[in-house]
C-alpha cells in the first residue's frame, strides 16, 4: 500500500475541499457578521433598561428610536406649517402659536423638543391614557392634519412632503403613530391641570390674587434677635444610639450632598464629579501676537490713510466752541447796531423836508426837541410801515384814515403783519421787539403831536402819498437785500453748521490703530487653533472608543490603547492656555474653575447654549430636554463671552454618583442628628424669650444678653416678601444684616402684628429669629387703591398659588407610585 502523501491527498481531495469551503464561508462570512453584531453591543444584556413602568422595560434602543422619529416628525410639521402660512393659511389645531412680528413658529400643538428622558415620560403617559379609555383612530390623526394645514394640503401632498423631509425613512403609519401617541399622552397631563389653569395663566382666587400682590407691594421693618443654633450642640448627646444612626443614614442616602448646601435635610450621596482638563484661548493674547507684528510705518501709514478719510475727528470742547461762536455774535450785532445807526439818520432827513408847521407844532410839545429826535423818527417810521401795510398811498384819501391804526394801544400787535415776507429771528427776540417798544413810547409820551398831525391839510396828505411810493420802493428794495443774509443766518441758527473738530495725534490713536488692524489676523488665528485642538482631541477619543470597543470583542488588549494626548504640549504649540484641576468637582463646584463660567454655543442670533456645568454633567433644561453627560475623553467646547475666552475640555476621569458605606459617613450623621436636637433647644430658647416680653413692659433689647448685643439687629428693612425678576419669575427677597431667611421667616413676620413678637428660622434653620415688626408701608388702603388697578391684579394671578402647584406635583407622583416608575437614564450600562 503506498503512503506517499499526494497518494493520500488525492483520496481525501473531495472531503478537505468541503471543509476548506465551509472555512472560508464561515471565516468571511459568518466571523464578520458575528464581528458587527459584537461591536454593535449585541449578545446577552446589551440593550440595558431606560426605564420601567407597569412592569414593562423600555430598551434604550427603543427609546433611542422612538426619540429619532419624534425629532422627524417635529421637523416635518414645523415645515408643513410653514408652507401652509405660504399658501396662505394657518394651522388651526390647539395648540399652535405663530409669532407674526418675528414670522417664528412658537409652538406646533406637540412637545417640540425631542430627547429620551421626554420619550419616556411620553410613553408612560401615552399608556396611562390607554388605560383611562383615551383613543384616537387614524381617520381623528387624518382630520387633525387637515386642520393643521386649514385645508391647503391634500393627503398625498402630506405623505410626499412627510416622505421628503425624513428622507424615505418615516411613512405614514410612522406619522400617525407618533402624533397620536403625543396628542394622548399630552391629553392626559393636561388633566392634572384641568380647574387650576386657563391656558397658560394659573386660575387663583380673589384672595389668593390679594395675598400674592402683599407679598409683592407690602413691606415691613423689623427688629431682630438671633439665637444659634451652633451655640447649643454641646448641649446634645454626643454619641446618638444606633437606631438614630441608622435611620438618619437610610433617609440621607435618597439625596445628594453638594458643596455650600444648606438644606435641613439629610443627605449623604456623593454627586457624580470628574477631573477635569482643558485648553483655553485668549481672545487679547491673541491680539498682542499680531499687533507685535506690525512695524510702526505701517501703524503710521494707516493714520494717515484714515486721517485722510475724514477718521480721528473730535468735537471742539465747549469753551472753544463758546469762545469760537461768541466772536460771530459780537460781530453779527456790531453789524445790526450799524444798520439801525443808518436808519435812524436817514429817517431825521426825511424829517427835516416836511412843512415849517410840522417843526412849530414841535417846538409846541412837552418835551424838548432835542430828546425827542430819535422818538419822533420811530413813529414816522411806525405811520409809513403802517401805510405800506395799507398799500393805498394814490387814492387820494386823507392820511388821517391812513394813519389812524397808528394811534391804537398795541402797536406791536399790529405791526405784527407788516412784514409778512421777511423771516423773523427766533435767536434774537430782544432786537425784533425794540422797534415795538419804542414805538409804543413815542405814542404814549406824545398824543398831543400825534393828535395835532391828524387834522392836516390836503397839500401834506398829497405830500406824504407822494412820500408813500418812495417809501415803499425803499422798504421793498431794503427787504430784498436783507432776506438772503437772513435765510443764511437761519439756516446757520438751524445747527446745521458744521461742528468745529480737532484731530487726534498719532500717539493718542496709535494703540486703537493697531488693535483694529490686528482683530481679524487675531480672530483667525484664534479660530485655526481651536479648529486644530478640537479636532485632536476628537481624533483621540474616537480612537480610544474604538479601541474599548476592540477590546470588549477580545479583539485588542488594553496595552494597545492609543497613546494619550498631551494638553500641555498641544496648548503650547498652538499658542493656547493650559489648565486642569486639582481635584474631583461636580456640578455645583465646577463654577469655581476657568471654564465653569463659560456658556455652550448658541443656536441663534446673540443668544448663548447651556451654562457649562449642565453640558459637562448632564441636566434638564427648562424647556423640557435633557442635556446627556459628557463621557471621558469627549472634548467640549464653551465660550465666555465677557471674558472673550474660548475652552475646550473634556473629562479625563468620570466618578458616578454613590452613596458611601454608613462607616465612611458616621461623623456626618452623628453631626446631623446633634444638630438636629439643636434646634429644637435653640427655637425653645427664642420662644422663651418672645413670651418674657408678649406683655409689652420689656423691649427686646432690654432681655438680651450683653455678651449677645451683636446678635441683636435693629431697624432691618424695609423689605418685601417676594422679589420680581422678570416675567412670571420672583424670589424670596434678600434681607440685609439676616442669613438666608425663606418662606417660614417671611410667613411669621408678615403675619405678626405691630409691636408683638414671634419666632422663626432661616432657610437653613441655623439660626431662630426673635422678630418684631415696628413697621408695615404703605398703609392698607394705598395697598387696596393700588390691588384696584387691573395690571396689579393680572400680575399677582401670574404668580399662581402653592396648593396648585403641590396639587400638581402629587399628581405625578401617585402616578409614578401606582405604575412603579423608574428611570435608569443615568445608569450606567
């Protein structure tokens, strides 16, 4: 028998060729398919629990999915709607609110912002609706949609544009799921509210309306004593029995203990922290480093660039300008004085041409000639105005009824129209008045020549209608001549002459030159170095998941993971500030290092993302999303825009919230329950000192201690119980010389007559107040006149009421208690 070895290859050729097939498939076949479902966490317990609820789990994975479909079904309505608002209609579905000043969409009728802790309340509420017997079938979904689009959109449109905006991934069994699911379950949480809201606005009581507006308007002025409690812990059991200790550490264990906390309540969990690194750039190192670069030619050449545009400019100061605008004055009212000089001579020889008789019946007046000259010029000029103003001087009618307004009591009143043409001076009232007041005094001081002048004879009435044409042609010519100066000066006294301005010099300027050239190099620089670390340190982490991910599938070890990145020397190469912390911070303590002011980027125009202990941590916004914690090695990146600082930084250790062992924490619950009898012996000591003085013999001061002056605070106030910050947003109000009082305190001073006594802690009960209040403003009925206004009445509703507020919050937990709620969005998987 041979055994040569192709002997034997040929005998088994057909069975190896079977077995190297079915290697092959299974090796490129089989072996990847196992490889994705391994790295896409499959296998036993990779789908953790979210949560639970009437014994049901929801997955992560379908909270994950249901979540994705929610923020398309979202994105979709939000474009129907407003191609609706295009053709012309508007949404009628409840709910809906358009913006017509800004053309935003404020609300779509359906809970608008997608994440998974807001799909699992969704859920759960969606199924307690189910169970109230709450249903709504495709044809309600099919007239809600029609309604939402008010008739412009038929049912394919709909599906088309569904189609379209999701990108073939929702259809419209897909639609109909999501909006009947969120229209019951919004249905049914609006149940909870149903008689304590009408709309938006909470529905309170007259009386409720009148306690919320004291609370705001009523302030009071107190005297205070404190009594520590910190001074009575020496009175306590310094070693409490082993229940206490027990059942103070089961309660503490349900809260988290966060630094600076002054809850009375106990509380021994440990919040989640992290060590934290990051790098940071410096909007002005930035700008130094460019600004170094320019020469000072080319700073020069740049102020003379500028200069000569017209740039570096300042207004004159005011003495120059004063000074600068008194000589045009001078010379404007030298010029007037002249004019009026020359109208005045003129005047005098026309009057030395009338009739002898006119000089005698002169000579005949009480008061001399010589006085008299420039008088009798203002009343002639004062009969020829009012002749020009007649505009009749050849009808031959006698110049007494010509002159006969002349003799009135206001002259000034009637030459008021004369001059109809000539534009009067605002500026200088003094000087358009004096002609005015002259004439009124030569009136008054000579009737008797006026008189005489009005009887004259038909040769001098000729004359003086033969003097009226000159006159006129003189006035006219006069009038001609002064208006342009005139509407110069008005145009002037307008203040539309230019101010007078000084240039700058180049030194004054230089360091403003340099900066406004170096800004945009800067910024540039600054945004190609973030751009460089971001991406990093993003390359890091998707290489160090990857590699957990290879080592989860045993196809990596832990010695192969990348090599870690270097902050210190990437900040340094990239001209970016390095920094770290020194020990474990969580959410509260964050805020004391760099980044922890700094904010998340915005997603609209000057508007600011997340504060950055909510991004880095994990938390729920106040519209209702849920912001997920960074994991370790994620770069985030924030911005503090007062500082013109911008961080990236990511965690590069994670500490999960726990709850230490109860040895671990002994000291703190021993102190707790110390403190705890503490108080009592401290609120019986204050109680016993308001009733030693309820009979009013004694004063406060008269009962305290001296060693305990300093512990008496008198004249606090006035104060209000409620502070208003904004819209629908008050807070307890800040009492100066108290610690941290809350509601308790303000309920019992409040409620405490005038000159009587109560006892009351601070919001931390570390210390009990022995208040009296010697002041209550403004007086009752000021407080009545004011709650009359609707506007008050409106603002105080909008505060609400407590019981609604607790009715609502017991809402939900009888909820979660009956169903067996739990959330496991926080665990780890």
């Amino acid at each position: 028998m041979s055994s040569s070895p192709f002997e034997i290859f040929r005998r088994n050729l057909k069975p190896l060729m079977v077995f190297l097939t079915l290697l092959a498939l299974f090796s490129f076949v089989v072996l990847p398919a196992l490889d994705t479902y391994m790295r896409r966490g499959g296998g036993m317990n990779s789908d953790p629990v979210a949560a639970t609820f009437d014994g049901v789990e929801l997955t992560r994975a379908r909270v994950a999915r249901t979540t994705q479909n929610h923020a398309a079904v979202v994105r979709f309505l939000s474009e129907l709607a407003s191609e609706t608002i295009n053709r012309g209609g508007v949404p009628q579905t409840p709910g809906f609110q358009f913006d017509e000043q800004s053309g935003q969409i404020q609300s779509l009728g359906i809970d608008s912002n997608p994440g998974e802790e807001a799909t699992v309340n969704t859920l759960r509420f969606y199924s307690e609706s189910q169970k109230a017997g709450f249903e709504l079938d495709d044809t309600a979904i099919g007239n809600w949609l029609t309604r939402f689009t008010d008739g412009t959109f038929t049912d394919s449109e709909i599906v088309a544009m569904l189609m379209r905006s999701s990108g073939n991934q929702l259809g419209q069994q897909h639609l109909y799921e999501q909006l009947r699911m969120h229209l019951l379950a919004d249905l049914y949480q609006r149940g909870s509210l149903v008689g304590l809201t009408n709309g938006q606005i909470p529905v309170v009581t007259p009386l409720g309306q009148w306690e919320n507006f004291l609370k705001l308007n009523q302030k009071a002025t107190v005297n205070a004593y404190g009594v520590l409690v910190s001074e009575y812990l020496d009175q306590t059991d310094a070693e409490p029995s082993q229940s206490d200790i027990k059942e103070v550490y089961e309660e503490g264990k349900k809260r988290l203990s966060y630094p600076g906390d002054q809850s009375p309540l106990p509380s021994f969990g440990r919040p989640d922290s992290a060590q934290i690194e990051w790098v940071a750039a410096d909007l002005q190192q930035f700008l130094d480093v460019e600004k170094a670069k320019f020469s000072e030619e080319q700073i020069r050449a740049e102020y003379e660039r500028r200069l000569a545009g017209g740039d570096f400019q300042l207004p004159v100061g005011s003495d120059e300008a004063a000074a600068a605008e008194e000589q045009p004055a001078t010379a404007e009212a030298a010029a007037e004085e002249t004019s009026e000089e020359q109208t005045s001579e003129e005047t005098a020889e026309e009057s030395t041409d009338e009739p002898a008789a006119d000089a005698a019946e002169d000579t005949e007046s009480s008061e001399p000639a010589a006085e008299d000259s420039s008088m009798n010029a203002s009343a002639d000029n004062s009969v020829r105005l009012v002749m020009f103003q007649d505009e009749e001087p050849a009808t031959g009618e006698p110049a007494a009824d010509a002159e006969t307004p002349a003799e009135t009591e206001t002259p000034a009143e009637t030459e008021a129209p004369t001059e109809p043409e000539t534009p009067s001076e605002p500026e200088t009232p003094a000087e358009s008045d004096a002609p005015a007041e002259a004439e009124e005094a030569a009136e008054t001081d000579e009737p008797a020549e006026m008189s005489e002048e009005e009887p004259a004879t038909e040769a001098e009435s000729t004359e003086s209608a033969e003097e009226a044409p000159e006159t006129e042609a003189e006035e006219t010519e006069e009038e001609a001549t002064s208006e342009p100066a005139e509407e110069a000066a008005m145009s002037l006294e307008l203040d539309d002459e230019p101010e007078q301005t000084k240039l700058q010099s180049f030194e004054e300027v230089r360091d403003q030159i340099a900066t406004e050239m170096a800004l945009e190099p800067a910024r540039n620089a600054l945004d190609q170095a973030v751009t460089e670390a971001n991406k990093r340190m993003r390359l890091y982490f998707s290489e160090r998941a990857v590699h957990e991910s290879n080592v989860s599938v045993g196809i990596q070890k832990e010695s192969d993971a990348p090599e870690r990145l270097n902050l210190k020397k990437m900040a340094d190469e990239l001209g970016l500030i390095y920094g770290k912390t020194k020990q474990l911070v969580n959410r509260v303590s964050v805020d004391e290092v760099d980044p922890g002011t700094s904010y998340g980027l915005g997603t609209g125009f000057n508007r600011r993302g997340p504060p950055y202990g909510a991004m880095m941590f994990g938390a729920q916004m106040q519209d209702g999303s849920m912001l997920p914690p960074q994991p370790e090695f994620s770069p985030l990146r924030s911005v503090d825009l007062e500082a013109g600082v911008t961080y990236i930084s990511w965690k590069t250790e994670d500490v999960p919230t726990f709850v230490p062992e109860l040895d671990e924490v002994r000291d703190e619950v021993v102190l707790f329950i110390r403190t705890r009898e503490a108080r009592k012996l401290a609120k019986a000591a204050a109680e016993e000192i308001a009733a030693s003085i309820a009979d009013g013999d004694k004063t406060l001061s008269d009962v305290v201690p001296e060693d305990k002056k300093s512990n008496l605070i008198e004249n606090v106030g006035p104060f209000s119980w409620l502070e208003q910050l904004g819209f629908m947003q008050t807070v307890i109000a800040e009492v100066p010389k108290l610690d941290a009082v809350g509601d308790e305190f303000m309920r019992e001073v409040f409620a405490t007559p005038l000159g009587e006594y109560g006892v009351a802690p601070n919001d931390p009960q570390s210390v009990f107040y022995v208040v009296t209040p010697t002041e209550f403003q403004p007086d009752v009925e000021q407080l009545r006149e004011q709650f009359r206004q609707p506007q008050q009445r409106f603002m105080a509703q909008l505060l609400g009421n407590q019981d609604a507020r607790n009715i609502v919050r017991g809402f939900y937990e009888s909820v979660d208690e009956r169903t067996g709620f739990e959330m496991r969005l926080s665990d780890d998987e």
